[in-house]
C-alpha cells in the first residue's frame, strides 16, 4: 500500500520543494522535473508514459474521476499526518 500523507504546513520541506520547482527553472532543470497542476494535464503526462512521482492533492475538493484515476495509477493509499 502507498501511503499519503496529510501536510499540515505551509513550512513543510515537501511543499517548499514544489513551490520551487514552480517558481524556479533553475531548480526544474536542474532536477529533471516539473510540476503540471490539474486532472486533465495530469493524464496526458501519463498518456505519454511519463512518471508520477509525487501527487499533492486538497481531498476536500478531489472528485472522484481524479481519485480513481490515482488509484488506478499508484494503488490504494493509507492516509498518515505529518507536519
């Protein structure tokens, strides 16, 4: 099972790590990576065989097609807090 985590905080290094890679092209280059925003952007960066590896989502506003979609990708998930 994947777990998922609850972030609490703007301050958590998750959260800073993606608002750089965000904010900065220095950082998506230099780590390979990018950040796309939205259900539909999502699955064609999975249409085209790209990996996910890291999914932020607001659960308050997640609508079940994304949920599935996600579940069908990386499975199940546990749900766990962290700060």
């Amino acid at each position: 099972m994947t777990p998922t985590y609850y972030i609490m905080s703007p301050k958590n290094q998750k959260v800073k790590d993606v608002c750089a890679l965000q904010q900065k092209s220095k950082v998506r280059k230099e780590k390979k990576q990018f950040v796309v925003e939205g259900r539909r952007e999502l699955q064609h960066c999975i249409d085209a065989g790209m990996e996910v590896q890291c999914f932020f989502q607001c659960p308050e506003l997640q609508d079940e097609e994304t949920k599935a979609m996600m579940e069908k990708r990386i499975g199940k998930v546990e749900l766990t807090a962290e700060e």
